[in-house]
C-alpha cells in the first residue's frame, strides 16, 4: 500500500486528489495538509511514501517544505510536486530542493497515479511537456564541466563504473529499466543492481535526482 499526504491550500484540490488517489486499491490518503509548515509534520509523524505537494501556499510554500523534507533523514517519502503554474524557476527551484517529480496540475488522472506509482518506487518523474526543456536548460545552467578526464567520479571521490556511468546516460533519455535493459544487452536485475550502486555513490534519492546529478557534474547531457 502507497500512503500518501496530500498538500494544497485549496480545500477543493485536496478534496479532488483525495478522491481520485484514495479510490485505487494500492494507494491511501492519510492526511491532508493546508501549508507546507503542516506538510512537513505530516511527513514526520505518519511516514508517507508519496507527497504531493502544492508550490505556491500561504506561509511555508512548497519549495521550503520540499526541501525540508528531503533533508531529513528520518523522513522517507518522495515529493511530487503538483502545480498550476509552467513556470521554470518553480520547476528548477523544486528539483533543486530535492523534489522526485514534477506534474502540471489538469494532467489526466492516469498519468497522475502513474506519476504517484513511480515516485513511490524511487524513479521519479517529470511531466512529459516539461521534461526536455528542463532537463535541457537545466544542464546549460549546471556547475560542473564536461570533458573530465579518467572514470567520473561522486563527490567524495568513488568512482562510477562503466556500467553505472551506462545506466545514467540512458536514464537520461528517458529509459526505463526494461529499455535500458534492451540496449545494453544485459537482465533487467542486472539494471537494478546498477542502478541501486548509481544511487548510493551519488547519493540521490531517485532516478530523476541521479540524472540531475550527472547534469550538474557535466557527466550526461540532454539534447
């Protein structure tokens, strides 16, 4: 079972992904949030997997409890950030702050469980109307250079491999594990156990977080 805490200052957007999350047998609804200030408690004491989280709220917004969240580690749960507003500093402000998604708020109901679903098993999402223009300009912003020499290394200094460094440049095209699979030629277990060693050493969250990772260090690039 998926639990989920919900966050919108609006009582009718809570109401509504209330219902359409709450009818599906793997998902629940445990609380409801009107800030990011009660979001982050929520967080706390009912351990969610999942928090959709609204940006723009009166108070603590939803980029400071996003953050806040991601930075506790006694905190478990990814945040899916769901908003009005195709604004790209929100998009870059919420990935920045750790979010594992980011959904347009109209999308189809669909592709918003989808999007629940996959932040909940760690893949992260993005929506698809956004996601290589952000992931684009994201990069023309990034920190780190391109063109380092010898294997690319994390932060503190382990090196990835040639598989880790593999999966990252497909996940940042978009793959899933089964395509990733495919094209490197190898067993879908064998792209979670790299995958599993590519979160660790950059030390992210999810599959979205790790590509933002190797944006920022110029190891992948979207084009």
């Amino acid at each position: 079972m998926i639990r989920i805490v919900v966050a919108d200052d609006q009582m009718v957007v809570r109401a509504g992904l209330s219902v359409v999350l709450g009818a599906l047998d793997d998902l629940e609804v445990v609380g409801e949030a009107v800030d990011g200030a009660e979001a982050v408690r929520l967080a706390r004491d009912l351990r969610p997997d999942v928090v959709c989280m609204d940006i723009r709220m009166p108070g603590t917004d939803g980029i400071s409890a996003t953050r806040q969240i991601t930075a506790d580690p006694a905190i478990d749960a990814g945040v899916l950030v769901l908003t009005t507003f195709d604004v790209d500093a929100d998009v870059f402000a919420a990935l920045e702050a750790g979010a594992a998604g980011f959904l347009l708020k109209g999308t189809d109901e669909e592709t918003l469980v989808s999007a629940v679903r996959s932040v909940a098993a760690g893949e992260g999402t993005l929506d698809q109307r956004l996601t290589r223009r952000v992931l684009r300009e994201f990069g023309e912003r990034r920190t780190g250079a391109p063109g380092r020499v010898g294997p690319p290394k994390t932060d503190d200094g382990t090196p990835l491999t040639a598989r880790e460094l593999d999966v990252l440049q497909l996940l940042a095209h978009g793959s899933s594990n089964a395509e990733i699979a495919e094209t490197l030629f190898i067993e879908p277990t064998t792209v979670k156990y790299h995958l599993a060693g590519l979160l660790q050493k950059t030390r992210s969250r999810d599959r979205l977080q790790a590509v933002l990772w190797g944006i920022r260090a110029g190891i992948v690039e979207v084009v």
